[in-house]
C-alpha cells in the first residue's frame, strides 16, 4: 500500500519498533505499556503543545483498573473526585436532586464501582509523566503526512528499488524492508523527515489523519441537529455549591455545570448553543456563555469570569470499516466515534489501547506469531459496534428524560457503562469456546456477578447486534458442560479479590498480582502445583508469572519451600512499596491465601471442588484443582481442570511461544489479509 503525500525532500531516516500517532488519553495508555515491556516506542502529536481539552469527565471504572496496572491510578484519584450529586432545575427553580452511586460501592471482585471525575488534561500530564519515567517523551509539532507500507510479500520486499541499500540479503535487511515508512510535514525547512516503525497506530482522534492516509472508510451519522456548546469556565467564588453537578433543562435549552476537580472556581460548562434568526447554531464565545448562563440559571453574567478551550460538540456516531491495515492500526476516536452520553468515547480508546500493547509487545519479543496480532480488531471492532448502539441509546434515553421536569444525565448512567461487563467471549483466544445459547440458557449473556449488577451484561455473548453469527454450544475442552454459577468463563474480564500475600501476611489483591506486562496462571487447589511447576520451569521471566491461590484452610507444607516463599514475598512486597509494575517487577511466581473466600467464590472454584468432592474424587484420593489463565490485559483466556496441562501448556504456547527452550528471534515480518473479516466488517457497515 502506498499512501504517500507531500513534496519535500526527506532529510533523515529514524527507526522504532512502534510508533504511536497521537498524544491523548489512548496514545499515551499504549505508549506506556509498551515502553514498561522494553519496547522502542516513539509518540508524536501534531500539536505544538500538550493538547488541552476537558470535554471527557473521566475514567469509567474499568479504565481505572487499567490506569490501577499501568502505577497511575492512586495519582488519578488525587487528582480527581468521585463523582457529585446531580441537582437539576427547570424555569430557574430545583425541581429534583439524584445521586446515580449512591447504592453502588467497592465489592471484592471490583475495587472501583463509579467513574473518577479529573480533566482529560490532568490526566494526560498524568500519563506523560509516567511514560517519561521510562525515557519517552511526546515529541510535539510532528504531523504525519504519509505512510508507505510494505509489500504483501518479503520476496516483493527484497525486489523494491525504492528500498535501497537496505534491501540487500539477510534478515537485517528483511527486518528494514518489513517497516513501513512515515513521513512527516516539517514547515520551518519546507523539507520533509521520515521514520521507519514496525508498526504504526493512530491515536489521532476522529479527524484521523492516519486513517485518511489509509484510505479506510468511516462510516456513520453527524446529527447537526444535535449541537452543544462547551468550554471549561470560572465562576465568581460561592456563586453555586461545587459540591453538586448543576443542571438546568428548560424548553428553550439547557446549562450545565460541573465544579473541576482540583481547582477552586473552574467548572465545565455545557448548554445547548445560541442560534442566530434562522435557527442556525452559533460559535460559542465567553460573552455568549454569559449570556446563556443568565438566561437559564438567573446568576448575573458577570459572575462567570472566564472561558477558555471553546468548543462546538455535535453527536457523532461513526466506525472506521477495519481496525488494521497491514502493520497499521486504529485505536480510539481514530476507530470509532461515540454519542457523548455515558462518558464512553475516552475509555473505549484506553481499553483498545490496553488489548493492544500487550499483543504487539509479544509479537515484538519473539514471543508469538504474528497471527495474534489479528485478534485485535476480532476482539474490539464488535465492542466498538456495542458500544455505538449503547451510547446512542443512552443518548436517546436522557433526550427523553429532560423533555420532563427532573430528568438529567442520570439518565445516560447504567452499569453497563461502568465497563466492567465488556467481554470477549467469541474471540479465538476464549480457548474454552464457551458460548451458551441464549434460546436454552437465558441467563448466559450475564457477566458471572450479575446477580449483584443487574445490568451488566457482555457485549456479544450469543449474537453481536452486527449479526456476527456465534457459537451457541457451551463444552469445556474436556466435552464436559459448563454452567452460569462456575464463574468467569474464557474471555470474560477476570474479576479481582481481596487476599494476603503467603510469604508477609501483607493484604493484597488478584489485580495487583495481575499487574504488568505478563500472563498470569492461577492455580486453586491442591492438584495445580504440578502444572504451576511446569509453567514456571518453562517460562519464569519471559512474560509469564504463576501465583497459587490457598484456601484458608488448606495445609502449604511441602509445595513451597519457607525459604522461597520468603524470597518472593520479600521481592513483592519491594515492589509494591516502590511502586514497581511491568518489566522491573519480580516474582514470576507468587502465592496469596484467599482468606475469606473472595477469590474462590469469583472464579467458582468452590463449587468445582465440591462437585469433584460429591463425585469422589476426594474420598479417591484424587488431587483436585482448577488452572485459570489470565491474560495481560486481564481477561480469562482458559479455564481448566488442574488436570488438563495439555491445554494450558498448547494457550501458553500460542501466546509466549515455548518459553526459554526455543525462543524466537523478534517479529520480523506480518502478512494477513485486510479482508479477515469481512462478514464482521459488511454487518457493522449495514448498521
């Protein structure tokens, strides 16, 4: 594919691993976890300075779990507040007061129950930080004007003029000729400079310049009908309590206002535009926000004493054709375009980004075939399609809610976008396939806790509504049938638990034994030890980790020696006291004692247990046990028996390769065809 534009001459030729387009909330995620796994990672922004909006809230409680493994969370939550009552008003006056967490809180499988209120550019500092302490820095004023991808082929590779000496024989030539080749406009010397990645991701938001290079379509609606003016603004001290979300509905338009975290008189200012003599909205300007705020609250103008970053928002529900093209991929707005109700268009862009960095940095390591790259736009273009109908109708729904007096944005608030539901239980990498059929199993699209959240639901369990067909036979790998009580099945994001750290006593929980740039095997039960054993002797400190959850009754003797056990418990306790995730962050193996239960109960291996007790198998003296893998990103790839080391040994396989005995040399070259799915792509297209 070639893609270039622009006339100058290309002065210098730099190289990288990944590059990443784009400096937001989703560009910096990515740039992040791929520099904490060793990864050479560039980030470029077209802007001359940190870009600065406040249009996103936040990060939903999913994201929080994602910023929680990347070590940001705790400054986020600084940072931040917890989200405000809502008191809404009509003609001037309160007519209802709403609290949408007020019965929500913290449960063991979930440490984070509401979405965290903090500028998007608090964040973004946030972000940029930690991204430098790894030695990367976003690289400002650099606007990518051409891609140039390499041919299907390596013998059409070493066959292009064009690559010069670079494409001489060997694999060093084989690796430069599998790069592609971006340019960049440089105005001060009207010449142009270029880099070679890997591979390329753009972040760029939904003007997507890499997207446009590709050619890829964007298919969707713009609802000019649909307008809202924002701004972030200062109000005079005590003119509103900032300890509520203001909210005025009127006939003749709206106003809201939202105190920002961290700041003494800064709110965020939303409100339906002013419209000149034909109807037609008008560019917001502090002197109109003045106006409006007059007009719809009854506070005197004068009171809002400053408005910056002025912006014209306009419902935008759009989806590029195809994630990938090639070594390049779309993440975030790039990708996809949200209605802005339920806060869901920055946090679908952080979690792309975290179901992707750790797929290019296995492919990048040598680690595994370049096939697992194509997972990602089979896991996230049907999330993406899911989360386009769900904050529509979100949209839809608080349309309807302020039409009467006392509706607001509560309304756009359910637990389905809290996040923590989105699963991927029809992905090639759910091992254990278990799809149930909706038609016999009603209750098979409910996340395992749904019996606490109601709402909660995967987005494509049984039938995507792009009508992307799905298995609808539920077997473990063994033939044996699974039920909705056995808890997460494969695919599903792994739930969290409080439990203590064996070695120290040290309180701890499943997402921070998660935590960083590794695959996780979990083993329950006292028939886990051997395949535990085996997995650490293959692959300790290649990108997979074991940790061996004990009951709290249940005898440790003669698994572990009390001197390694110390060891490790020593390592993991420095880690957590410094604050050391990823690459830098010891043990490869763990174990914590579910003292309470908690972890038994999420992952239901209480029930199994006593199934094979029933069955048994105790009483036979067989040893029992369960064996969960969990994927870097936190979602269960396998769920098995402690028997079946067949099955964990071939998942492992596919995703860290063999282990120490025949690593791979590093990614060199990835061929697949930009039409994998097109049964996936015509339904998302055709709505």
């Amino acid at each position: 594919m070639d893609a270039d534009r622009g006339a100058g001459t290309v002065t210098s030729t730099e190289v990288t691993d990944v590059l990443v387009v784009g400096a937001g909330p989703t560009g910096l995620v990515l740039a992040c976890d791929l520099a904490r796994r060793g990864i050479a990672v560039r980030i470029v922004d077209r802007s001359p300075a940190p870009p600065r909006t406040s249009r996103a809230k936040g990060p939903n409680p999913r994201s929080l779990e994602i910023l929680d493994d990347l070590g940001v969370a705790e400054a986020v939550l600084a940072a931040g507040s917890a989200p405000l009552p809502m008191l809404k008003y009509r003609d001037r006056a309160p007519v209802a007061r709403a609290d949408p967490w007020a019965g929500s809180a913290p449960s063991p499988d979930a440490a984070y129950d509401r979405a965290w209120l903090v500028a998007q550019w608090r964040l973004e500092e946030i972000l940029r930080a930690r991204l430098a302490g790894y030695g990367v820095r976003v690289e400002l004023g650099r606007e990518v004007v051409g891609l140039t991808q390499p041919p299907d082929t390596p013998a059409e590779a070493g066959a292009k003029a064009e690559d010069g000496p670079e494409a001489e024989d060997g694999p060093e030539a084989d690796a430069e000729a599998s790069r592609v080749v971006v340019t960049f406009a440089e105005d001060r010397r009207g010449e142009e400079a270029a880099l070679r990645a890997r591979y390329v991701v753009g972040c760029d938001g939904a003007h997507s310049s890499v997207r446009k290079l590709l050619g890829i379509g964007f298919e969707g609606t713009t609802r000019e009908d649909q307008v809202m003016v924002c701004g972030d603004v200062e109000l005079a001290e005590d003119a509103l309590d900032r300890r509520l979300w203001h909210q005025w509905f009127d006939e003749d338009g709206a106003v809201m206002l939202c105190p920002i975290p961290g700041t003494r008189t800064g709110w965020w200012f939303q409100a339906g535009p002013e419209r000149d003599g034909r109807g037609r909205p008008l560019a917001p300007t502090a002197d109109g926000f003045r106006r409006l705020l007059a007009h719809h609250t009854g506070l005197p103008g004068q009171a809002l004493t400053r408005a910056e970053l002025l912006s014209t928002y306009r419902v935008n529900v759009r989806m590029a054709d195809r994630f990938r093209a090639g070594r390049v991929f779309l993440a975030g707005d790039a990708a996809h375009v949200h209605a802005i109700a339920g806060g869901l268009g920055m946090n679908t862009g952080i979690q792309d980004a975290f179901n992707l960095g750790w797929k290019l940095g296995e492919v990048l390591a040598g680690r595994a075939d370049p096939e697992l790259l194509d997972t990602y736009e089979e896991e996230r273009l049907p999330v993406a399609a899911r989360t386009l109908d769900l904050t529509s109708e979100r949209l839809r729904a608080t349309l309807e809610a302020i039409r009467r007096p006392g509706g607001g944005l509560d309304s756009a608030i359910t637990a389905d976008t809290t996040g923590l539901g989105v699963g991927y239980r029809w992905s090639s990498l759910a091992a254990d396939r278990t799809h149930l059929d909706a038609s016999t199993h009603p209750d098979a699209s409910s996340h395992p806790d749904a019996h606490t959240h109601p709402d909660r639901t995967h987005p494509a369990t049984v039938t995507h509504p792009t009508g992307v067909p799905r298995p609808t036979t539920a077997t473990h790998p063994t033939g044996a049938p699974l039920t909705a009580d056995e808890g997460p099945q494969a695919g599903d994001r792994a739930p969290d638990a409080p439990c203590t750290e064996a070695a120290t006593g040290a309180g701890t929980r499943l997402h921070r034994v998660f935590a960083g740039p590794r695959t996780t095997v979990l083993g329950f039960g006292s028939g886990s030890a051997a395949v535990l054993d085996e997995v650490a002797a293959t692959y300790g400190g290649t990108g997979v980790r074991t940790c061996r959850v004990y009951a709290a009754d249940e005898d440790r003797a003669g698994e572990q020696s009390q001197e390694q056990s110390q060891e490790q418990g020593e390592e993991q306790s420095a880690d957590r006291r410094e604050g050391r995730t990823g690459a830098e962050a010891g043990p490869p193996g763990c174990a914590v004692i579910d003292a309470e239960g908690h972890a038994a109960a999420a992952y239901g291996t209480g029930a199994s247990a006593r199934a094979q007790a029933s069955a048994g198998g105790a009483a036979s003296g067989a040893r029992t046990g369960t064996i969960v893998v969990v994927r870097p990103d936190h979602h269960v790839g396998l769920r098995v028996p402690a028997d079946d080391a067949r099955s964990v040994r071939e998942y492992l396989r596919r995703l860290h390769g063999t282990g120490h005995s025949a690593a791979r040399p590093p990614e060199q070259s990835s061929e697949r065809s930009p039409d994998r799915f097109p049964d996936m792509v015509d339904a998302v297209r055709k709505g």
